[in-house]
C-alpha cells in the first residue's frame, strides 16, 4: 500500500531490529484489511532498550549540555515532525481510522510540543535559600534518568510527544512502547530523534505486547519514572510494579466527563462543542463529553440539535475524508466498536432511548453510527463507566445542586464543563466539579500550555504545561558551610 512499509522494526540503541517475540499485524479499521507487520518486543529487548537509555543517562550527554543546547535539539525533532507531517499523515489514519484531516491535527499537536517543551528547557532553575552569613544554599533540579512511556492507541503520536519531549528537555533519556495497534506513525518520533542528532540510546522505542514488554518495561529495576496513559486496571498494574522499584508514576487513566448546560446556555455555540466533545475521533477521547447534563427545560432542544449534528455525519473511510467537516473514520478496531455497541444495547435494555445511531454500520471495517441517547439515569453503566465510542448521553436536572452531583457522581474525575452565562454561577461550578480541568463555555479550551490531569480513577500527576516538567526532575539541595 502506498506510503507504507511493508514491515517496521523497532528502534533500539540507535539501531532498526527486529523483535525477539517475532511480529504483529497491523490492520486496517476503514477496511479491515491487512496493513503492514510490525516488529514485537520481548522481555530482552526491552532490556536491551533500557540498558541504552542508562548508559547515555550515566554518560550526561543530555544532562550535561546547556540547557538551550538541549532544548534546540528537542525543537528540532517537532521541525522534523511537521515537515514530514504529509508524508505521516496517511500513515496514521490508515492504522487508527481517523479522518485524515484528524490525522494532520495530531502531527501539528506532537510537533507543537516539541516546539514548545523545547522553548522550555532554559526555564527549569533551583533557587537559594538563605540560611545566615555563614552558609550558602541552593536547589537545582536533576533529570530521573530512564524515563519510560507506555502509549495509548487513540493518539500515538501526539501522546507520545506530549511526555517524550519534557523527558528530553529537562535531561532524562526515553524508552517508548507504543500501543500493539497503532504501532507504525510513532515510529516517526524515532526518525526525528535520529535526525535532531540525539546520541544512539537517548530515545528507544519498541512494539510489545501489554503482558510482556509493558510489564518489563514498567517493573525494570533501572527505569526511574514511568508515564502511562490508558485503562483504570492497566494503570493499577503500572503502578503496583512500579512501587516494588520505587519509581514515581504519571498516570492518565480516562474519565466519563459531563457538560452542565444551564437554561441561559449559547446553544447555537453549544453545537460545536457537541461535534468536537464526542463524536472528534470517533469518541474515543478520554476526555470526551459522553454526558450532557442539562437544564429540564432545554434537555428536548439539546437532544434535538446533537441528534441533528450525528445524523449529519458522513461516516467512512478516513483516508477518504481528507477536508474538515461534518465527517467521521472509523473506530480503532472491530473489538473496540463491539464492545461501544454492547454498552448501548445494555443502556437501552435498561431503559435509555436512542435518539440516533446505536449500532454498528454495515461497512467493512469497524465503523459505528454516532449515537446519542435519552432517558439515561445516573446510575446506568452507560452514565458510570467510559465508552470510548462516538455516544453521548444527555442527562436533565432541575437544580444547579442536583446539576453538580450528577456531574461528579462517577468513580472518575478527568474533565469537566459548564456552560452558561452567569459568571457566578460558572465560577461555583468551577469550585465544585470533582476535575483536574473544567472548560467554561468551550469543551477543549486551551491547550499545550494548560496543565491536564485527573483525580480520583482517572489517575495522578499532570503533563501538558509546565506543570508537566517537574515530573521529570527531582531536587537535589546543596548546603555549604563557609569558612
């Protein structure tokens, strides 16, 4: 198929090789087709990709540069990114089956931040302390070393940029495993490195499976901090692993996000973040707005213009839909569209209603209608646990209290959303949702720059922002006494 090898290797101590667990296939899920092979990383490799990342920490060649050095290189690697992002771009929408359009918004992200972490990287400074006449004391900030990344499937290029360019700005070395099934476009951040001129071993990456390479990589006595992005019982195993070494965690483990919309809401406006809040990458977002919890008087317009903004959808191929617009690719696999279906079929057999869509589309590959469902209570697993799937529950409430409850009323704390345009009444809401960020009157607002994260099950520590650079760094105290 055009623009795609045949085969890929994993990267490991500046090498292309081959894996010791043999390969996996990479499908298709616009068409179902077979895509390419992807080489599959075993317990030594792993090894041997840490062991690189070690020796290039204990060696400095990162650490020891001027910061503006090093923060040039990482700039260079997001050049690289959005130079090759054409060639990419196809890549990624052929293995994930996002719209293609969706695809070259990912590749400007993950070379967004390494423009942006690598402007960063002169910024990170201790301080002095005063202790008297007689002592002179002072912090600085010193890299983990071996930093690891476990990378989801929805966005593997921009996830894998977002934690790979802090690491390397603030002086650790990398070992990347990238998601069984979308290994292929994150291969370029590989080529990037190789090309910026970092050393052969500072960045590694390599394709394994979860049980086998990701449990090596997490429970490896010389990987000093992990970030991971994924699945609540994925997270727990990472991090269990992790504390038998000691070793700090970021973790980023979804969310089953709400939306209050007031009786004073835009709805006019309201109808964007609805087309961006569930159905962009065909939901499978962890920050996605899978419930609106809205004002009894408005929950009929509400359900009536997301119903009008599904139907509106062309849904197909991503590699066909290559302008943006009212359009939707496929979900990541067959399973993963079963398993948002199945959830569906339970609401509904529990009570809710379809408004729109519900179903799987007779299409080749892994393709489902956009949904939206009505009659959801609180207490439904469709309201409780993530889908990962283009649905969305609208949820109506009397009370700005009762409003609050519901919206917080899940085991996760990811994002939240009000929308209204009483300032009070957005400022109490922003005090009172259970979220690591809440948008007011726009789902998404702001950006690279803004710190993200969650609480409770959606996991601890906070990447985007600068915020995100002190999971890399520890501080190190140096106490003199004068003579």
């Amino acid at each position: 198929m055009t623009g795609i090898d045949a085969a890929y290797r994993n990267y490991i101590d500046g090498a292309w090789v081959p894996g010791g667990a043999g390969h996996i296939d990479v499908t298709d899920p616009g068409s179902g087709a077979h895509l390419t092979r992807v080489a599959l990383a075993d317990a030594a490799d792993v090894d041997r990709a840490v062991e690189a990342a070690a020796r290039v920490h204990a060696s400095r060649a990162l650490a020891a540069l001027r910061p503006v050095e090093r923060g040039r290189m990482v700039r260079a690697v997001g050049a690289w990114i959005a130079a090759h992002r054409n060639t990419w771009a196809p890549v990624l929408t052929r293995e994930q089956g996002k719209p293609l359009w969706e695809a070259e918004i990912e590749i400007d992200g993950a070379a967004r931040y390494f423009e942006y972490y690598g402007n960063q990287a002169e910024t990170v400074e201790g301080r002095s302390i005063p202790l008297g006449d007689g002592y002179i004391d002072y912090t600085t900030c010193e890299p983990y070393g071996v930093t690891a990344h476990i990378i989801p499937w929805n966005y593997p290029v921009e996830m894998a940029a977002r934690s790979v360019a802090a690491a390397l700005a603030t002086g650790n070395t990398v070992v990347i495993k990238s998601p069984e099934l979308t290994p292929v476009a994150i291969t370029m951040i590989a080529h990037a490195a190789q090309a910026a001129g970092f050393p052969p071993g500072a960045v590694n990456l390599l394709c394994g499976l979860g049980p086998v390479a990701g449990a090596a990589l997490a429970g490896h006595p010389k990987v000093n901090q992990i970030v991971f992005t994924g699945s609540v019982a994925t997270g727990i195993a990472i991090a269990t692993a992790a504390a038998q070494n000691v070793v700090p965690c970021v973790l980023e483990l979804g969310g089953k996000s709400a939306a209050i919309v007031h009786d004073d809401a835009d709805l006019d406006a309201f109808e964007t973040d609805i087309r961006w809040g569930i159905f962009f990458n065909a939901g499978q977002v962890c920050s996605a707005m899978s419930r609106i919890v809205v004002h009894e008087s408005r929950h009929d317009e509400v359900v009536e213009r997301a119903t009008a903004i599904a139907r509106a959808l062309s849904v197909g191929p991503g590699i066909e839909r290559r302008e943006s617009g009212p359009n939707m690719g496929a979900m990541v696999s067959q399973a993963q569209r079963d398993r948002a279906a199945g959830m569906v079929a339970r609401a509904v057999a529990a009570g809710a209603k379809l408004a729109t869509g519900g179903h799987a589309l007779n299409l080749p590959g892994a393709f489902m209608e956009p949904t939206v469902l009505t009659g959801v209570t609180p207490d439904m697993e469709i309201a409780q646990q993530e889908v990962f799937g283009p649905v969305l529950s609208v949820i109506p409430f009397r009370t700005e209290d009762e409003a609050i409850a519901i919206a917080n009323g899940t085991d996760y704390g990811l994002v939240g959303g009000v929308f209204t345009r009483d300032l009070d009444r957005a400022m109490r809401a922003t005090r009172a949702m259970r979220a690591g960020q809440v948008f007011v009157n726009e789902w998404f607002a702001g950006g690279v720059e803004t710190p993200f994260g969650g609480i409770g099950k959606s996991g601890y520590g906070r990447e985007k922002g600068r915020e995100a650079l002190w999971n890399y760094v520890q501080t190190r105290n140096t106490a003199i006494k004068l003579r």
